[in-house]
C-alpha cells in the first residue's frame, strides 16, 4: 500500500485553513466581548425615567 501524498497534503492545507478561519473568529468575538463589557449596563433607578417615559 503506497502513501497517496497528494491526499494528505490537502488534508493538512484545509486543517490548517480551519485554525486559521478559527483564530482570526476568535480575535473578531474577543473585541465585540471586550466591547461589551466595557460598555455602561448598569441599571438605571425606577425615579429615572427617560424623556419619551413622561407619565
């Protein structure tokens, strides 16, 4: 049984296309997550009430 090695070069070439489309995904969330968090979420007071809530 020979070693096809036409096969496993594109086995390697798509595993290593699939790390790198994983890495780059991750550093896109890793920023909106970053950007997430960093963003004002605290919870207003029932007395605040916004411009458009006049009751």
């Amino acid at each position: 049984m020979e070693i096809n090695w036409v096969i496993i070069a594109v086995i390697l070439v798509g595993a290593i296309a699939l790390i790198l489309y994983l890495i780059k995904k991750n550093q896109k969330d890793k920023k909106e997550v970053t950007k997430f968090f960093n963003t004002d979420t605290t919870i207003r007071k029932e007395s605040e009430l916004d411009e458009e809530e006049e009751y």
